[in-house]
C-alpha cells in the first residue's frame, strides 16, 4: 500500500451547541489530559500535514476562535452563522477556501481519542482505490442508534442507512459510519451544491454527498478503523470522563513501554506533553500536567501534583505540589512541600516537610528541612536553613530579594526580612529577625534579653494546674536544699 499524499484540507466540524454538556464553555473546549477535545483532534490533524486546516465554529464561536488565537494559530476559522446540518457546515468551509484540489477530510472536533494514523489509514485507502468518498467506519459491540454501512459486492459503500430506517436484516450489521470521512476535494464541492434539505431536520446532510457521487457513478470506499473506541465521539460529562480514563491509560501505556514505572495506572494521571525519561518512577496518587519532565531515575510520588516542573535524574518528589519548578538531579522535596513558580533546586538540593518556596533559587547540597517559608532569595551551597523561619520578602507595597551565601547556618525561628545580605560561613542565632547585612563568618544576634519573673504564675494564676505544679516544684527545690 502506498504512502499517502498530504491532503488539500482537513476541515474540523466545531459547531455544535452541544446542549448535553450542560455548559457555558463551548463543547469542543472541555479539556482532558492536557488538551481541549478540539486540540486532540487538531494534533491527529496535523500528523496528515495539511495544506490548510479549517475550523467550522458556531454556537460560542467567540470562545473557539480565541482558543484557536492561542493554541493554535494554524487553523482557520470558518463561521457557520447557523446550524444547518453537516453538509451546510463544510460547504462554509469550502466558501472560505475556496476550491480545494486534491485529498479534503472531514472529521468531528469532538472526538478527542482519535489518532493521527488512523486518519493517515483513510487518506491512502481513499487514494489508493480511486475514491470518491471514503466513509471511515467501525465495527461497534452494540450498533443500536447508529446508522449503517451497507457494502456492495466489490466491498465499496452502497449506502448508509439509520438505524430507524434500517430493516432487520440491516440492523444485524455492526459495521457504523463514524462520521469522518475523505474526498475528492472538486467532486466534493460540485456535489454540496446539489445536497436538499429535504428532510425532517431541514439541513443539508453530509451523508447525502455519498450517495449523489454514487449517483454520478463515482465509487465510494469504506475504511473500517480496527479500534472502535477511538472513534466515539463526546456528548455528555460521562463521555467526558470515560474518554479522559481511556486517553490516560493510553498516555500511560506509551510512558511503562519506554521504561518509565507507574506503581498504580488506576491512580496516576498524565497530560499530553509530560515526557519522562527511562527508569522514571510514579507512584499511586500523582498527577502530573502541563510540560513537566522527569529525569531518568526520577522518584515522584505518592500524592503529587507537578505542573510544568522539571524534575532531574535521581531526584525525589514525595507527597508535594509544584508548580513552574525546576528540581535538580539528586534534590528531595517534601512530604508536604509547596514549590511555587521560579524556584530551583540545585542538585542534592533538599526542600522538606511543610516548607514554601516562591522564586528561589536554592543552592547545591542546601538544606531547608521543615516550617519555612522562603521567597524572592538566592541561596548559596551546603547553607541549612532553621525551621520555622520566613524570608519576609514584602514590604506592603513591594517584593525585595534576600542573599544567603555558601555554608550559611540560619538559626530556627529566623525572620529575613529582606533586602538583606548574609555573608558565606555566617551564623545567625534561634529566634532572631534579621534586618541588617551579615558579613562572612559573623555570628548574628537579633532578639531581645530574655527577663525571667519569678513567682508570676503563682500570683497571676492561682489556682490553675500550672500555679500548683509550679508550687509543688518549688516545695520540692526548697526540701532538697
């Protein structure tokens, strides 16, 4: 079988009210793994290379053409001012573009399971047979409420016929038209010209091109794609949900057959474009989103949730939110970890338990074990950072930097307000607020005299299990003496 040929067009049907979703986003917009519907489809799209590739919107059209602005500027948009059926809507395609010659498919914005090579499939049988139309079809367990494929003799389409038209002999047939379809891109126009809306619905049906080319004694193929579950379309949240299972799963699969481990498929979901390297682990309860990479031997998990963070070789995530983090090889962060936009672990970098980092970049070998909150600093190597300290970094009004150098230890209970500077080799004792520069080596002292008030609690507490405890302790130092 030859290659197939890069089509003239693809056109993507978008138009839909899609009054199941329950929705004030348009239908094709829902997302799943990462993607709207209409990007998955779009992304199958692309793998033919097209020349051109068109969007018929519609109902919300404001919101799909503003999709379309951002994520991705290579498709068209062609309006359909009203939902006149199928055929109405490519031939408002095929008005913008203009006459296509050569290979135009037509597929459905709302079928996001479906691959690029299932539709490359199409292209070369439609070639390869000297098609007209190729109607791409299924198989489906259940057919009830689909309309058939009724094959000639030769194996070529006869007819589609609906299931509430269908006799029952044709009801046993399984084989369904999906709704996506490849033709010749001349024929195609001359014949949505001639499609009536003689119906019940009153719209020009993009099925009635079928047999108007049969008509004019064209052949029209059938390509049956093997896996029917790629090819249903969404309609509904529970479609929703089950097609977003299904794209994980198989998002999942590609990820354990390049050598990545994922401990609980059932638990772990995974965008489109997060890449992972050999060796990678996940474990149970972890989402990871947006463009987030795992090094090769990468430990994430149990219960993460990364987004567009990286995560170098070796490193381990465990029980942590991230986001717009950059994790070197060997760091740990977590349990209970917050990484926020702008922070970077050095390797063997460690961020621990309860611990809050914003635009921070955190140096080789430093540690920042527990109850911290550090913002808007630079953090040199082998420095340990105390628990419960702040990096007070706002000021009401605006954000300041701090700079902690090399082999820094910064007592517990610190507060950094910043902007301030401590010098490599520095100390800074438990408990102090540190609002002036400390050079190299010193050893930073900033609280107040601890004052001890004998018999306070005794008089101001009387009664109370502390005065009586206190009462009986010093009974006790008084007996001993």
């Amino acid at each position: 079988m030859s290659a197939a040929s890069r089509p003239a067009a693809v056109i993507v049907l978008a138009a839909g009210e899609g009054t199941r979703m329950k929705s004030r986003t348009s239908k094709v917009l829902h997302e799943l793994c990462g993607r709207s519907m209409l990007g998955h489809v779009l992304a199958a799209a692309r793998e033919l290379e097209p020349e051109r590739l068109v969007v018929v919107v519609g109902h919300r059209r404001e919101q799909v053409v503003a999709h379309l602005a951002e994520h991705a500027p290579d498709a068209e948009a062609a309006v359909q001012e009203r939902q006149g059926g199928t055929g109405h809507a490519v031939r408002m395609a095929l008005e913008q573009t203009g006459a296509l010659d050569g290979t135009v498919v037509v597929t459905n914005g709302d079928h996001p399971l479906l691959r690029g090579e299932t539709l490359r499939a199409l292209v070369r049988a439609h070639e390869d047979e000297g098609n007209a139309v190729t109607v791409l079809t299924t198989e489906m367990p259940d057919a009830t409420g689909y309309g058939r494929m009724i094959r000639a003799a030769d194996g070529s389409a006869e007819a589609i016929v609906e299931h509430k038209d269908a006799t029952g002999e044709q009801r046993a047939i399984n084989e369904i038209n999906v709704g996506m379809y490849a033709f010749d891109g001349a024929l195609l126009a001359d014949a949505l010209k001639r499609v009536t809306t003689d119906n019940a619905g009153g719209e020009e049906y993009l099925t009635d091109v079928v047999a108007i080319l049969r008509g004019d004694g064209h052949r029209a193929g059938a390509h049956l794609a093997a896996d029917w579950v790629e090819t249903q379309g969404v309609n509904d949240r529970v479609q929703l949900s089950q097609a977003r299972r299904q794209l994980n799963d198989r998002i999942l699969e590609a990820h354990m057959r390049a050598g990545v481990t994922v401990i609980d498929p059932a638990s772990t979901w995974i965008d489109v474009h997060v890449t992972a390297e050999p060796d990678a682990e996940i474990h149970p309860g972890t989402q990871l989103h947006g463009r987030t990479h795992l090094g090769e031997g990468a430990r994430v998990g149990p219960g993460c949730t990364l987004t567009d963070t990286t995560v170098g070789a070796g490193a381990s995530v465990t029980n942590a939110v991230c986001a717009g983090a950059e994790i070197g090889p060997e760091a740990s962060v977590g349990p209970y970890a917050y990484l926020r936009p702008g922070t970077r672990l050095a390797p063997g970098a460690k961020i621990g338990t309860y611990v809050e980092t914003k635009n921070a970049d955190i140096g080789e070998g430093t540690k920042v074990p527990h109850l911290t909150y550090v913002g808007d600093a630079e953090i040199g190597a082998g420095s340990n950072i105390g628990a419960s300290s702040v990096f007070v970094n706002y000021d009401g009004v605006e954000k300041h930097r701090s700079v902690i150098g090399s082999h820094v230890k910064v007592g517990s209970d610190n507060m950094i307000v910043a902007p301030v500077t401590i010098g490599d080799g520095a100390y800074t004792a438990a408990g102090s607020v540190i609002i002036q520069d400390v050079p190299p080596g010193a050893m930073a002292v900033a609280r107040g005299r601890q004052r001890n008030v004998e018999g306070w609690v005794e008089r101001k507490r009387p009664g109370t299990p502390a005065a009586e405890a206190a009462r009986r302790a010093r009974a006790g130092e008084e007996s001993a003496t």
